[in-house]
C-alpha cells in the first residue's frame, strides 16, 4: 500500500468544511445586524464585529499556513502563556457584568478565557500524544485532569462559570479518543456530575423549599453547603456506604478489585467538595440562570424572562420566518442579549424553521467535517486536535440551542460564528484555520 501527501491547492483545501463555515459566518452577521439594528450603539456593534471578521481571517490564513505541529513542539510555553494571560486578567483586567475577564485593547475589548479554552485543546493533544502507550492507565486520566484544572480554577475565579463547563466534555471526548479506558472515563464522569449538579440541586432546594423548615430534609441539604457537620456526615456516609459496599461483594464473592472501594469514593467525596466550591463562588445572575431553568414558573418576569422571550420569538416566527430586519421581539426590546448568546431566537424569528434548520445543518456539516480532517490526520496530535474541536463546538451548539428553547439552563456560551462577540468571532476563526491546516497535511492511501 503506498501512501501520498496531499498537494496542490484543491487537494488542501476542504471545500465543504470552507462553505460550511462561510455559510455560517454570513448567517451569524446578517443575525447580529439585524438583531442589533435598534441598540444606540449600533455603529460600534458593526465596527467592532468587522473588525473581529477582519482579524479573525487573518488568524485563520496564520492557522491553515502555519504547520500545525509547531504547537506540539511548543506545546509548553503555549501552556504558560495561557497561564499567564488567565492570571494577569484578574490583576489588571476590566470588570464587566460582574466579572474580571477582560483586556481593554482600545478598539476590541478580548477575553482570554476564549483563547485558554481553544489553546488548552492543543496542549492536551500534545500531552495525551506524548502517553499515547499509557492512556489505558488512570495516572493519565488524573494527569489529563490536572493539566486542564489550573486553567479551571482560574476562569472561574473570574468567575466565569459557563467557559469553565465547556472543559467538562472536551476532556472526556478527548480522553475516549485517546484510548482511556471506559471505566475511567466514567470514573471521570461521576466526577464531573458530582461537581456540576451540587449547585443545581442547592438551587432547587432553595426555590422549591425556601419555607422549609430546620427539621426538614431540603433545610438539611442546604446546610452541607456551609462545610458544617452536615457536609461531614455526607462523607461519613459516602465512606460507610463503601465499606458495607466492600464487605457485601465479598461475602457474595463478586469478583471486585478492591481498588474500586477506594477510588469510587474519593472520586464522589472530591465531586461534592468541587460542586460546593462551585455553589459558593456562583454570583447572584448566575444563580438566577439555574432558577429560570429549573423552576421558571416562580419568576417569568425575573429569571425566567430571557428564556421565555426566547420561546416566543422562535415560535412566532413560523415556518419562513417574519423576515431579516422585521423581527418584533427583538426590535421591540422584548428579547435581551438579542445579538449576543440569543441570536438563535432572532434567526427562528425573523428566518422561521428554514433559517434555524439552516444553521444546524450547517453546523453538522461543520463538525461532520471536523472529524473527516481527524480522520485523514497524518499524526495522533493532529486526530487529536480535531477531536477536541469537535466535541467543544458540539457542546456549544448543544448548549446554546437549548438553552434558547428552554431545554437547557442558561449558561451565556455564545454560538460561535452566529452570537455577537469578538473575542469569540476571532478565536473560533483561529482554531477552524488549525483544523483545515490539519486535513491539509494529511495522507492519502493508493
């Protein structure tokens, strides 16, 4: 069997993955054109956005010229850069909504969370490339975890809670392309849901039983938020609950590694700690988004308000839609953050069904090629890179999506290329000329 690179511009170049993204970004500024056509600073939302378009496209000829494995050979000082920007943002970064993650450049403002979350992908490619003969031990999953984790802590000092939840997927899709083990993976995945679904359970308590009493079991469960005696009785429980787990199995002599009655355990124990942490450094809109997720009956004109102008708008665009520029909902000011995480309910406004069906088959169509480029990838570095890129921009449209019908909790991730944003409009721009610098590198069989 012989084996070829690719050359000349035809076979570089993925034309379907190149219109799909094109398609995309003519969709996304059209959407925040309209969508941001009776803000007062409509001019400066068309400046900025073409100045993001300007410079993202540079980034994306410097990622599909570039060869792609200069990353992995720097793969340590991309690391620390990423650091380094995370950490001087708290210092010296501008505070806007409530959080400190910011760059005041003058004519943009940047957020380098956008940049740490793209950049943390390639360094976890290289990374998982360098133990690709030992993803099947658990060391690699923990040392997976913790090379991303710094990065974690310090978005969410910011605290940007919504970026910091982008990390949970990206890991676990990267790990299972990698090789790790399927155990591990969920061993990673009762972490993850430990640690995410804690402030949405403090929350429901609160809002559905916000009269109860100190004798009542929802009063109980809020006090284990406040590192009291009820948090230790919880991990008292957890380690009893292991032990009679341990001495059951081998009375009935399961074949059971003992291993797993110790790591099970201190995977829910750090899962619950993690999830606390996360209850406590939460600000108060954040909380208001799981509120209007969980219980939007209690507050359609306070947190629930977003969403349910979401679902109005959507739906009362139809099937073709009121037309580009005659959306009510959003001209009206009825729909907040119209040009920015809800621009998909000015698109099912304004385009109907069609418009919206148009931006998830261009979406497919995008991360379908996606794992094409990683499938044709002439290294591991470069399959795993494409790997990491699918599965964030998966999430993203996953998460943006539903929360825009209702089906997910409001977490403020822009959808990348469509929402208003020119930290995110440049940064997606970047890693999609990375990915079709990977495919065209690959090799052909004969």
């Amino acid at each position: 069997m012989l084996i070829r690179a690719e050359t000349g511009v035809k076979g570089k170049i993925d034309w379907a993955f190149f219109a799909a993204a094109l398609g995309l970004l003519a969709m996304g500024t059209l959407s925040v054109f309209s969508a941001a056509n009776e803000l007062p600073y409509y001019g400066q939302v068309i400046q900025k956005h073409l100045s993001a378009l300007a410079l993202g496209g540079l980034l994306f000829l410097f990622g599909l010229t570039f060869n792609y494995q200069i990353f992995q050979d720097q793969a340590k000082v991309l690391y620390g850069v990423i650091i380094a920007v995370l950490v001087a943002v708290l210092l010296v970064g501008v505070t806007q909504r409530g959080q400190k993650a910011w760059f005041n450049l003058g004519f943009m403002t940047f957020q380098p969370a956008e940049l740490a979350r793209a950049s943390t992908i390639l360094v976890l490619a290289a990374f998982l490339d360098f133990r690709a003969r030992k993803t099947h031990e658990f060391a690699t999953v923990l040392m997976t975890v913790g090379v991303a984790a710094p990065v974690m802590m310090l978005i969410l000092k910011q605290p940007d809670f919504s970026t910091t939840l982008v990390f949970f997927p990206v890991l676990l899709g990267m790990l299972f392309c990698a090789g790790a083990s399927i155990a591990h993976l969920l061993a990673v995945t009762g972490f993850g849901f430990m640690a995410l679904s804690m402030p949405l359970f403090y929350t429901l308590c609160q809002v559905r039983y916000a009269e109860a009493g100190p004798g009542s079991w929802a009063y109980w469960i809020l006090q284990t938020s406040r590192f009291g005696a009820a948090t230790w009785i919880v991990v008292g429980s957890i380690i009893a609950a292991s032990v009679l787990a341990w001495r059951l199995a081998a009375m009935a002599r399961f074949h059971v590694r003992a291993v797993f009655f110790v790591v099970a355990p201190l995977i829910l124990i750090s899962g619950f700690f993690s999830g606390i942490m996360v209850h406590r450094q939460l600000k108060g809109y954040q909380r208001n988004r799981f509120v209007a997720f969980l219980a939007p009956e209690t507050d359609i004109q306070g947190a629930a308000y977003n969403v349910r102008q979401s679902q109005i708008a959507i739906g009362s665009g139809g099937v073709v839609g009121k037309g580009l520029f005659s959306g009510t909902q959003s001209r009206l000011g009825f729909l907040p953050e119209r040009h920015t995480d809800f621009v998909y309910a000015v698109v099912g406004e304004e385009l109907g069904f069609f418009g919206t069906m148009a931006i998830l088959s261009l979406y497919l169509a995008l991360i379908w090629r996606i794992v094409i480029a990683g499938r044709l990838a002439r290294d591991r570095f470069g399959f795993l890179i494409c790997c990491g890129m699918a599965t964030m921009y998966s999430f993203h449209l996953v998460l943006n999506v539903g929360m825009c019908l209702g089906l997910m909790p409001v977490a403020g991730i822009p959808l990348p290329l469509i929402s208003y944003g020119g930290s995110s409009l440049v940064i997606t721009l970047w890693t999609l000329g990375v990915v079709a610098n990977v495919y065209s590198r690959r090799y052909s069989l004969l």
